[in-house]
C-alpha cells in the first residue's frame, strides 16, 4: 500500500514561514520560486529550477516509500547528478529514521499537517511534510543550496503538537546537493511563541516591509517602499546623481511593469550604488586589515581556501585512501572553459575551433550537459540622455519595444 495524501497549497503555509521570518511583507513570486522550493501550486509554470526540485522530490518521496513504478518514473526525469542527489538524500533519511529508533515500514510521506482555529473546524493554514515518521519525527529535503529552514520546520510541528499528537518534534533538514543535514528539536513552548509570532506579523493589517535575503524572489521587491527608500537615500549621497533620476514615484507603480522606472532603477545600480558598494566594501576591509575595524562591525578570522594543484596526484591520493573512484567522480567538478583553454594551449588551435572540438569529444562520451540559454543587458549609448527625454513624456507616449530600430 503507497501511503500517500494529496498535496494542496495554502496562503499561510510553512514553505513561506522562512521568509516571513525575516519580512512578513514577503510575497512569493511563484513563477521563479527557488528559495521556498515550488509544490507545483503555482498559478504559473514553475522555473526550471523549481521543476527539476518538484522532479527530484518526487522521485525521493517514491524511494522511500519503496513505490517502484513511481520513482522508475521519476529518475526517467533527472540527470545521473540529480540522481545521485536524490538517493543520497534517500540513504541519509533512512539513517535517521534507525538512529531515532524507527524503521522503514513507519516513513510516511507527503503527509498534510493542519492547524486548526479555535472552533476545531476552520484551518488557520495546512501544509505537506516530505517525510514523518513515530508521530513525533519530520524531515524536509532540500536540492538547492543551505538556508535557514527552522521556521518552516515550526510551520509543520506546530500543527502536530496542537492536535496533543506529542510534546515535541525532533526536525531535520536533509541538504542533497551539500551531503548534509541539520537538526532541530522543537518543544511546544517554541512552537507556539515562533509559530504563532509569524502568524501574528503575516496577518497584521500592515505587514512592515523589511530587506532581507527574500528579496530577490518577492514578487513585490521591484516596488517595495523598503528596498526603493534604501535606494533613494544611498544614491542622494551622491551629488552627480541627476535629479530626475528618482524612485519615489515606484511607491505607486511597480517597476517590474514600468520600463521608465525600471530603466531608471538600474542605471541607478550600475552607473552608482554597485560602484559605491564596492568602494565601501574595500575600504572597510581594508581599514580592518590594518587593524582598525570600522565601528560596530568586529573582524571574524577565516580560514585561507585550500586549492588543489595538481588534479591527477589528487585523484591518486584519493584512491589510496580507499574512496571509490565513483564518489571521486561524483565530487570533481571541471568547467568546460577551463578544458577548452587547455585543448587551445595544448594543440595550438584559434579558440572557437578549440571549443567546437572539445564539445564534439564530450558529447561523443556523454561528458556535456547544455544550460538553458540566458540574457544580458547593455547599456546604450546615451542612456542619460535617453531617460532624461523619456521622464517628461507621458508614460503612455514611451515608445513600445517593437517600435525601436
């Protein structure tokens, strides 16, 4: 028997809790959600990036639960990389399972939490666990990089310990892509005071806008008054900064929408707050360095990286300790500039020849995978002047893309 229940979406549920944690204003932008990974609720197609998490979920889900149909399905999807994350994850949630003194046969997933209101019928939010187990035990996988996901972990304990189901929840989060995990263990008097906190900021009749790490996956960022006011106030210690140059009028309008602003708004970041933050970051470090930190920050020592010289006596060593040479595999990674310099160097070859060359010989072993093709943007010549012209005419007189030579 598969234990499965249906996955649904709420406007209160936990994946947002992480957010809301740090700006109770966070909305998520659903289209290109790889932070708060994508359930596949989202009114629109999910990102590349969220696909290939809801893929790799689902083929995790099914290797646990032992549905082989299921994950054959699934792994038909994913890369070998993918793949190998998926079982990772798979292995590493089975020696969690066996180390809270548990087995196989008690893993349920995808299994619905839900808080319930006051008259035990109404839901004040629900959500769906990746994996539960013993009634007291819950873990979440994640494919993308390490974030603080405590607060969504509070998002599906609350529920739990709400419902009398146990006292406590011991939590974890299962990082495929790092090869580690995190755990919490939440009590009830954490639960409610984290909980039931966001739950307060988040419904408040004003939810006080906050920067914060979400910001670059919140669908209202291009006119947040928080981000934009920030903007203002760094760029007006700038006196060439024209006048006309000004944010304030994206308290009203989004500047994702607007082409004027948005023109505005990163002529503003490229031609001075990217320069200036550079210029700020350097000389901060380098007064710390010679020993006088600026006031209120404290230098923290870090450790030097550690560069490995020579690839092929590094592969060696390696194996003499005894690790496979799968998993070396697995942990090597090469950029295919890097090769293609030395296919160019070595053989003496003009450099589009070199990397026409090197991706005939990897596809031939299946050593390539292509990305997704991306954009940039160029400023043009006369960008002053061109913004300049386009803030004195009326919005609907700005001239249409397909109209530009």
């Amino acid at each position: 028997m598969i234990r499965y229940q249906p996955d649904k979406h709420h406007p209160l549920g936990p994946s947002s809790w992480p957010a809301w944690a740090q700006c109770a204003a966070y909305e998520p932008d659903r289209d290109d959600d790889d932070v708060a990974e994508d359930d596949g609720s989202a009114d629109t197609y999910p990102s590349e990036a969220a696909l290939r998490g809801i893929l790799q979920h689902a083929a995790y889900a099914a290797l646990l639960v032992q549905d082989k149909p299921a994950a054959d399905a699934a792994a038909q999807e994913l890369t070998e990389h993918e793949l190998e994350e998926v079982h990772w994850a798979v292995r590493h949630t089975l020696t969690l399972v066996e180390e809270t003194g548990f087995s196989r046969d008690d893993i349920r997933v995808e299994r619905r939490v839900t808080l319930f209101g006051e008259d035990g019928i109404e839901p004040v939010y629900f959500g769906t666990l990746d994996v539960c187990w013993g009634g007291r035990c819950i873990a979440d996988a994640k494919f993308g990089e390490v974030r603080d996901y405590f607060a969504q972990l509070v998002g599906y304990a609350l529920p739990l310990i709400e419902a009398g189901k146990t006292e406590s929840v011991d939590a974890f989060v299962v990082y495929a892509r790092h090869r580690r995990s995190r755990r919490y263990h939440i009590d009830a008097e954490t639960a409610r005071r984290v909980g039931y906190g966001i739950l307060r900021k988040r419904t408040a009749a004003y939810s006080h806008p906050t920067p914060c790490e979400y910001c670059g996956w919140c669908r209202l960022a291009a006119s947040c008054p928080a981000i934009n006011a920030t903007v203002e106030a760094v760029a007006r210690l700038r006196p060439e900064v024209p006048e006309w140059l000004t944010l304030a009028s994206a308290r009203n309008h989004d500047i994702a929408s607007d082409p004027l602003l948005a023109g505005k708004a990163r002529y503003l970041w490229k031609a001075f707050l990217e320069k200036w933050g550079a210029g700020v970051e350097f000389a901060t470090r380098t007064m710390a360095l010679k020993g006088t930190p600026p006031v209120g920050f404290s230098v923290v020592k870090r450790a030097g990286t550690k560069k490995v010289v020579n690839a092929s006596a590094a592969i060696q060593a390696c194996e003499q300790l005894g690790v496979p040479r799968e998993a070396l595999d697995e942990a090597i990674s090469v950029s295919f500039g890097g090769l293609a310099m030395a296919v160019q160097r070595s053989l003496g070859w003009p450099k589009s020849d070199a990397e026409n060359a090197l991706v005939v010989a990897l596809r031939k072993v299946g050593a390539v995978q292509f990305q997704p093709e991306t954009i940039m943007l160029r400023a043009k010549k006369g960008i002053k002047e061109e913004l300049a012209a386009a803030s004195a005419l009326p919005v609907q007189q700005l001239p249409r893309q397909d109209e530009e030579a």
